[in-house]
C-alpha cells in the first residue's frame, strides 16, 4: 500500500495562527483583550449574584427563613465569603481548571480523561463515573436554562424599588431582553465578549465601591471574613444555618461555567480576572450589604439596591440589567461547550456547529443549543414570573453540578497526575463534605421548586444516555453490514463481484478506510456496476485553525495501483469549511490511477433510517426517543459542501 500526500498552493496557502509573528507588547495586548472577554462572557453569572443571594437568605417568605440579627448577619456573611473561597477559588480555579482535555474545560472534560484512562483504571467503575458526569453535565444544562431566568428577572425587578407601578411591565421587558441576548449569539464568542467586557469592568467597580461605603459605615462588619464566625454559625444555630445554606449557595453559582468556558478563554486570562476584580468586588459587595442590614433590619427586602445611593439607583438598575444579560451569556457559552464535547463522545447527534474565533478553538456557536435555551428560557419567565420564586429551584442544579465535578476531578487527578492516595483523601473528603453539605439543604426545596433542575437534568441524561447506546447499535450494525474495506476491494479485483465498470468518477463519503461504504457496497451488489474512477473520501477534522497545504491530502491506493480506486484522507482544520470538490481538486492526477472527471463526478451518501424492531437491544419507548433525537442531525450535503445536483443518497435502514 502507498501513502502519498498532496496540497497545492492553489488553496491559497497554510494561514498563520494569529500569534505568530507578533511582538512582547502584541502579546501583551492578546492577553489584555482575553482577560476583558472573559470578564464579559464567564463571570456575568457569579458577579450578578450579589443582587440576590443575601436577599434571598433573608426573604420572610422562605419556607424556613433565617431572623435577622447581629450573629446571624454575621454568620450568613461569613459563610458567603468562606463558600465562595471553597468551591470557586479552591474547587474549581485552583484544582479543577487544571484538569482540561487540550483546553477544553467542563464536566464533559473530565469524562473525556475518564475514557481514556478507562483500561488502566477499570472499566466498571469508569462507566459508573462517566454516567455520573454525563448527570453532572445534564443539571448543567437546567443551569443555563434557569440562570438566564432569573438572573434578568432579577435585575429588572429593581424597577419596583424605585418606581412601585412599573411592577406589571417586569417580566414583557425580561422577556424582550432574553430574546435580544439569543439573537446575537451567531456573532460569536468573542464578539459578544468585546461588547460586554467593559461593561462587566464598569460593573465589577461600581458593586465593590457601593460595598465600600456600606463598609465604612460599619466596618465591624470585616470580623466576617474569619471562619470562626461561619463554622460558629453552623455549629450554634444548625438549624437555621442548615436552610439558609440553600440560599447561600446562589453566591456560587456560575462557578461550573467558569471551568465549561475555559476552552473560550484560556485557564489564565479566567484566573486573573477573578483574582484581580471579580473576587474582591463580589467580597465588598457581600460585606457592604450585610453593614447595611446591621443597620437597619428592613434593608432585607433589596440590600444590593438600598446600597446603592439614591441618586445612582437608575443608573445602578441598567448597569444591573446589562450584566445579568452577561450572566446569561456566560451559562449559553457553557451550554454550547457542553453540547458540542457531547457530540464528539457520542452522547448527542452532529450537530451543525460554527467556528467564530480563528485564534481560540473554543469560541463556538450552536443554533440548535441556542434556540432550545431561549424556548426554554422564556417559558420559564412566563411560569415563575419572579425571581424568588425560581431561587429555591436554582440551588439544586448548581450543588449537583459541583458535587459531581469535585467527585471526577480527584479521580483523574490520581489517574493522570498519580497525587498520593492520603492527600486525595483528605482533600476530597473536605471538599466533598462542603458539597454535600449543599446538596443536602438543597434538597430540603424539593417541593418549593427544587424539583425543576433535577427534572431537566434527567431529561437531559435521559437523551444522551439513549443516544449513546442507540449509537453502539447503530454502529455495531452498520459495521457488520459495510465488512471490511480490503476484502471488499479483493472481491472486486477478482471478479468475484461481477460489475459493469461505468464511465466517469464517483466520489463515496465514509467513516474512515476499515470498512466499505455502505453506497458503494450497494452499487455493487444491486446495481452491479462500478465507475472507472472511484474515490473512497474520509474527512478529518484537526484541533488547529487551519492544516498546511502539504499536509492535507493523504492518498492510499488500497494495495492496487491499476484498479482506479483509491482512498483519500482530507484533513481540515475546524475553523475550515470541509469543500469537497475543492479538495478534490488538489488531487495530482498521477497518484489517482487516472484523470478524475470532478466536474462531472457524482458524489455518493450513506443515509441510514432507523425503524424501531423487535430486538432487545433497549426498551421500546427508548428505542422512539432514540429515533426521534436522529432527526436533530445536520445535513450532511450542506456541511460537506457538496452540489445537491450530483448528490445521491442511497438510503438502507438498520432496525434498533
């Protein structure tokens, strides 16, 4: 068998990545504008929570509502800070984020590492974990359907504290609001994040000095910062502290879509931008609020907006409005982070998914994701119209989410960096008791609307469960029907497989070159005839912007140089469009055992159609979840760019 790669200079060349050929004060800038993006696209959610969570811990309408006191406002303060510290600077900047799949970052990350380590480790308690995430990854996605929610519904609720009467007009604006934030999300990434970043800065600055004058009013309100309060807190008043974790834990929301948004920005420019603004601003904001209830217990009806002067309060409630808008957009980034690993593991069809950054191969849009967020979006503002009401369902899907992160990352962490076993101990069982902790207060609201995020998460795990083992049937089946590539082709050499060859070149798509395309294998056996030229095309998409022109064609003759069969391997990179005939076109006619008529070519699909059969291979209800779920799958024609003139799809169906 012979390997010869090809490329032409006709494509216009290999493009540099935007790095190179740049100078100290160019990467200096890259690293600037990364750092502004990230705070426009992944801290909305955490540095919105401000507005909410210490008038949620507060609210007199909770099912199990804390009093306001002195060691109270204390020990709630205190607990915010110390959650906060824990779970995002410990558990997820300092530990999880170093845990990445080339860059990638998330829950569906750590499953990638899992699978790959899945021979050395075993294989059951792998497949235990991995189902694990894949829930994880599942309450993930009720998180970016409640975040934007309540998050705009929040910050417009601020309407009431200075004008009473605009009370009806809160959840028309929120809705307006929400389906402007998804209409620009085709523009990518990065431009949402240049728009929003400098608003987020203006944002970070103003919550921190409405904090520092709370703070200097009170400023006894800092002893807070020692743990003794919280752990004096939860061990004097458990009863109290045990519910009101419930609501503290709305500080940390946000804190999953800090490591899923990781591959949009980069594990440093997210870590400098929570250490240098995020996390003190949210800190002063925290503490100028409980000064403020100190002072005057009924500040607990909107502390984040009684902080504000009067003066600034408009002001304060667009800048609030604009950055829960933000909030949105750091869960949507994560949910199409989320979705699209989900795809490449085999737990969601291929689904059509835009490239927007030629510098970051994370900065990615996906429609389908982003149309089913807003539906979901909105019907929850007209549902819960307030924000209070979807504060008790909030908690569930953030706790289950860092719970199960917590839980993989300390088993790829001895898998991968082989940390002794009595440090994963003690670090895991601190950090786990913390999160379980949550879950547990968490779960006190299963009634009061906890059940929200747990249903959405199990429909979620439900599909992509389904969808990965409708695929292994799939797969199984279709592999067993297509046999292998080289005795197909022996067949074909020996006459054993008598085929009238045709004028002309077919080009027939496939997986790879282990087995015989399913179109092809039916030309042969049905049609019995063969084109002159035949063109067995695989497409490889690669994690660089862009392949060199040298490196993007390899050209296999599959053991004969004289049958006119060949197979070619076209290598992409994903911020490419895979064109087909215009890859052909590179092709030297001296290594395609003949000129190749590729303005006359016809190009060749494999459609499978799924029919529910009789066999055991799932239950009959998943098998139709299973069937329904294909039809989300993009358009192979459009996505390989291939003329719909010269198409043909030769349809075989496989029963599941």
């Amino acid at each position: 068998m012979a390997d010869r790669r090809h490329g032409s200079a006709s494509d216009g060349g290999s493009a540099s990545r935007p790095s190179e050929a740049r100078g100290p004060s160019a990467h200096g800038t890259a690293r600037l504008a990364l750092v502004i993006g990230a705070l426009g696209v992944v801290f909305g959610d955490i540095g919105t929570s401000p507005i909410y969570t210490l008038q949620t811990v507060f609210n007199p309408d909770d099912p199990h509502p804390v009093p306001v006191s002195t060691n109270n406002v204390y020990g709630v303060v205190s607990l915010v800070f110390w959650s906060v510290v824990i779970i995002v600077l410990v558990t997820y900047v300092l530990l999880a984020m170093r845990a990445d799949n080339e860059g990638e970052g998330g829950i569906m990350a750590l499953i990638t590492l899992l699978r790959r380590w899945s021979a050395q480790r075993g294989r059951r308690a792998t497949a235990v974990l991995a189902a694990l995430g894949i829930f994880g990854a599942s309450l993930f996605f009720g998180d970016s359907m409640i975040t934007p929610a309540i998050s705009v519904l929040s910050s417009v609720e601020g309407l009431k504290v200075v004008e009473p009467s605009l009370d009806s007009a809160v959840v028309p604006i929120t809705a307006v609001i929400i389906v402007i934030l998804f209409l620009v999300q085709r523009h990518g990434t990065a431009a949402v994040g240049r728009v929003f970043g400098p608003i987020m800065i203006v944002w970070f600055v103003a919550i921190g000095a409405c904090g520092v004058v709370g703070i200097t009013d009170h400023p006894d309100i800092l002893k807070a910062l020692w743990p003794s309060y919280a752990l004096g807190f939860l061990v004097n008043h458990f009863g109290i502290a045990f519910f009101a974790l419930a609501a503290v834990v709305l500080a940390v929301t946000g804190a999953e879509a800090l490591y899923a948004d990781m591959g949009h920005f980069g594990r440093p420019a997210i870590t400098r931008a929570w250490l240098i603004l995020v996390f003190p601003a949210c800190v002063l904001s925290y503490l100028g609020q409980g000064a403020l209830i100190l002072d005057d217990p009924d500040n607990i009806s909107s502390p984040f907006f009684l902080l504000v002067p009067d003066w600034g309060r408009w002001p304060m409630i667009l800048l609030a409005t604009a950055a829960t808008v933000i909030a949105s957009q750091a869960v949507i980034t994560g949910a199409y982070s989320v979705a699209s690993q989900a795809a490449q593991l085999g737990y969601l069809p291929r689904l059509r998914i835009a490239h927007t950054s030629e510098s970051t191969i994370g900065q990615i849009y996906v429609p389908w994701v982003n149309w089913l967020l807003m539906v979901s979006v909105l019907t929850l503002v007209f549902a819960f119209r307030t924000s209070a009401a979807l504060a008790f369902a909030f908690g569930m899907a953030v706790t289950g989410t860092i719970t199960i992160t917590t839980l993989l990352f300390f088993y790829v962490a001895r898998a991968k960096w082989g940390t002794p076993r009595w440090l994963l101990a003690i670090g895991a069982g601190l950090l786990l008791f913390v999160d379980l902790l949550f879950v547990a207060a968490n779960l006190t609201k299963l009634v009061h609307g906890a059940w929200l995020p747990l249903l959405i998460g199990l429909t979620a795990f439900t599909v992509m469960t389904t969808w990965q083992r409708g695929r292994e049937v799939v797969t199984a089946e279709r592999e067993q029907r297509e046999g292998p590539l080289p005795e197909f082709i022996d067949r074909l050499r020996s006459g054993e497989a008598p085929t009238l060859r045709v004028p002309g070149t077919a080009v027939f798509l496939n997986r790879g070159k282990q087995t015989a395309p399913l179109a092809m294998r039916a030309n042969v056996e049905h049609n019995r005839v063969r084109h002159e030229q035949v063109v067995i095309l695989a497409i490889q998409t690669e994690p660089v912007p862009r392949v060199p022109v040298e490196e993007r064609i390899v050209v296999d003759d599959l053991g004969y140089a004289d049958d006119g069969i060949i197979h070619v391997t076209a290598r992409f990179g994903y911020m490419e469009t895979p064109d087909v005939p215009g890859t052909l076109a590179l092709l030297d006619p001296a290594s395609t055992e003949g000129p190749l008529e590729l303005d006359q070519a016809s190009y060749f699909l494999s459609k499978i159609d799924l029919r529910r059969g009789e066999a055991p291979s799932m239950a009959p209800w998943r098998k139709r979840l299973f069937i329904a779920t294909s039809y989300i799958t993009s358009d192979a024609v459009e996505y390989f760019s291939l003329p719909r003139d010269r198409t043909v799809i030769m349809g075989s169906y496989i029963e599941v």
